[in-house]
C-alpha cells in the first residue's frame, strides 16, 4: 500500500478531514522522528489517533530509533543502549492465559526506557544472561504508553536481544547522567535514581501489617557530594541488602521513592519495585 493510498483511505473514511491537514499532521511527525520512521508507519499511527481503521500491512523498520525518539503505537522498533536496571521476574495468571515478565531500564544519550520482557523473553533474566552493564540491541519491539503516559517498549516471541561488545558500552552515558543529587530531593520528587555512599546503618525492625504477616524495615544513611538522605528499605529488599553492603559501600537505587518524613525531611524508600546495586 503506498503512501496515497493511504491518504486516501484515511481521507474516505473521515471526511472530515482534508489531504491537506493530513499532510501537515504527517510532515509534524516525520518531524519529531527526524525522518527515521517511514511515512506508512507514520500515516498508520495518525489513522490510529483519527479513530481509523486501515488495511494492515507488515511494516519494517531497520533503523534504530534512540529513546527519545520513541512513542506509543510503534511496531518493529529496535532500540540500543546500556542496561541499567535489571529487575526479578514476575509471573501472571488469568482466565485467559497465564506466563511471566521482566523489566529491564535501557539507557542511552536521550535518557532512560522502560522495557517489558514476555514470556521466554523474560527467561534471559532468569538465566541471569542479562545484567547491568551490559550493551544491547532490542529488536522488533513494540512501543506502548503506560498509565502516566510515558512510551516504553515491549518486547514478545518475535523480538530479538543482541548482546554487543564490552566496548560498545562506552558509547552510552554511565547511570550517573540520569541520578538526581541528594540535595535536590523533595516530597514531590516521586520515583528517582540515586547513587550515594552508605555513611552509616541504623538496624532493621519487624512490624506485623494488616493482614497479621510479618514485614521487616531498615535504615540507613545514604550520602553524595550534595548532601545526605535516609533511606528505608522495606521487607524482602532488606535481605539483598543486607548481603551486598557495609559502610562505605557506594550504592545505586533505580526506582526509589520519595517521600515526606514525619519530620518534614525527605526518605528515598526501597520497595520490590527499586534495583540496587554496587557501584
């Protein structure tokens, strides 16, 4: 199907709009996609947001979009960058199927993406052959928004993951471009990165919750350059700390939390939702 035909398929089933307004909307988003994304792809994407239906047709993309780039309703993207965060593998189960999935934070010189892992994608976590660090290409994803709106890529049976060269990760910004110094948190700040020496550690402290089962807190104190922060890691996040770090260890928190404590000072909060590393 060629790009006229397109148009004047869009065109026939909402005539409300003219070739010319559709031609505008098309030059805006090859602008905004500096032209990597071919003008079916893109056609296709503005018939979606217009509420129209047209005929499918398999669509390619060879190029590799950088992150900033991206945004939801895209198919056979590839994508490259550094992994950042890794995270454990979840399962699901409904009436209609059941499987499992990862996700992984993938950054590059535009900033950090989500990435979803289905099913036997999700088995390169399990198998621990995928880690932080490392160099990729994601091939043949699909990009969706989530429920805040933000684009991320979602990657099912027909994806491909390449691991590249250890040399190749000096291409991609370190996580350190993509953290938020202490000092700048606030009780707005919502989920941040953040990397920090550990000054000191408080202890941990069970609790029984609602539901009369046993959860188990810790503190600990968490400084940069900037200035210093506590931290309070929640239930099974403070056994994996527990076994990764002393004083003085240089910690990364990806997808940490802020939040107000009852003192009107600010707490980074690790929950199963935050990967930590050593630095």
């Amino acid at each position: 199907m060629t790009t006229q035909d397109l148009l004047d398929e869009i065109q026939a089933k909402n005539p409300q709009i003219s070739q010319k307004e559709l031609i505008e909307k098309l030059e805006a988003e090859r602008a905004k996609t500096n032209g990597l994304l071919a003008d079916e792809t893109l056609l296709r994407l503005i018939a979606a947001k217009l509420g129209v239906q047209v005929q499918q047709n398999h669509i390619h993309n060879s190029g590799t979009l950088s992150s900033g780039k991206l945004f939801g309703g895209l198919y056979d993207v590839n994508v490259a960058g550094r992994l950042i965060a890794v995270f454990p593998v979840k399962t699901f189960q409904s009436e209609e199927k059941s499987g499992k999935f990862a996700t992984i934070m993938l950054g590059d010189s535009d900033g950090l993406l989500r990435v979803v892992l289905w099913n036997e994608k999700a088995e390169l976590v399990e198998k621990g052959e995928l880690k932080a660090g490392q160099a990729v290409r994601l091939l043949h994803g699909y990009t969706r928004e989530d429920r805040y709106g933000k684009t991320e890529l979602h990657l099912g049976n027909k994806s491909l993951i390449e691991l590249q060269p250890q040399p190749k990760t000096a291409e991609y910004p370190p996580i350190e471009q993509f953290t938020a110094k202490i000092s700048s948190l606030n009780p707005n700040s919502g989920n941040v990165h953040v990397v920090g020496t550990v000054k000191a550690v408080y202890g941990k402290n069970g609790f029984s919750r609602s539901d009369s089962s046993d959860g188990v807190v810790m503190r600990l104190a968490l400084r940069d350059d900037s200035g210093e922060v506590t931290v309070v890691v929640w239930n099974e996040k403070v056994e994996e700390l527990e076994k990764m770090f002393r004083e003085s260890t240089r910690l990364l928190l990806v997808n940490a939390r802020v939040k107000e404590a009852k003192n009107g000072s600010v707490e980074v909060h690790v929950d199963s939702n935050t990967f930590v590393a050593i630095q």
